[in-house]
C-alpha cells in the first residue's frame, strides 16, 4: 500500500482513451494500491475536476480512509467497468512478468 501526497507526482495509469485534465496531480492522501485505483483517481478527477475530488477527501463519512471508491461515492459517481477492469494487454503483461520472475515455461516451450 501507498500514499500518494505529492500533488504533483504523475499518474501511471489514465482512463480508458481520455486523459485527465489534472495534468497528473492528485489529491493528497488519496489511497492508492495499484494501477486500477491511478485510473479510478485519474477517472474521477476527469469527471469532477481536481478541486472536488480534494474537497471529497474532507467529507469522506467516518473512519473510513480515502480509497477511490469512497471518493466517488461521496462525489455521487460510480466507477465504470472500463476504470475498475484490468485492460488485457496490461493483464497479459502482468502474466508474463511473473512467469519470467518464477522461471514457469509456457506448454510447448
């Protein structure tokens, strides 16, 4: 787990075929765990625009910590499958790294 406090610090991840409009920037605190969550904020922050998703960081609802989701419940959104889905490629990818990490051969290798 990570916390991202540097509003500066670049997203790696972006919705699907849109860019955010933030340049980047993400609002401190937000909880980000992997690449599903950078395209959550990144979505949301696309949506709502950077200073409501900050605001929504003040008015997340008891002891309940800054994941995107909550953001977007508190901002009345909810995460499309697009945002919430691992792209293929980046799946595969993923796939691949870890059998190379492990040393694992595909059939027929």
């Amino acid at each position: 787990m990570r916390f991202l406090n540097d509003a500066n610090e670049v997203l790696g991840g972006r919705p699907a075929g849109r860019s955010t409009d933030a340049g980047g920037q993400q609002p401190e605190g937000v909880l980000v765990l992997n690449a599903r969550d950078e395209r959550a904020v990144a979505w949301l922050i696309d949506q709502a625009g950077y200073d409501a998703v900050q605001d929504a960081c003040g008015k997340v609802a008891g002891r309940r910590r800054l994941y995107p989701s909550n953001l977007a419940k508190v901002l009345g959104l909810a995460l499309p499958d697009s945002i919430t889905l691992c792209p293929s490629d980046s799946a595969l990818n993923r796939i691949k790294e870890l059998r190379s990490r492990f040393g694992w051969q595909q059939r027929g290798d």
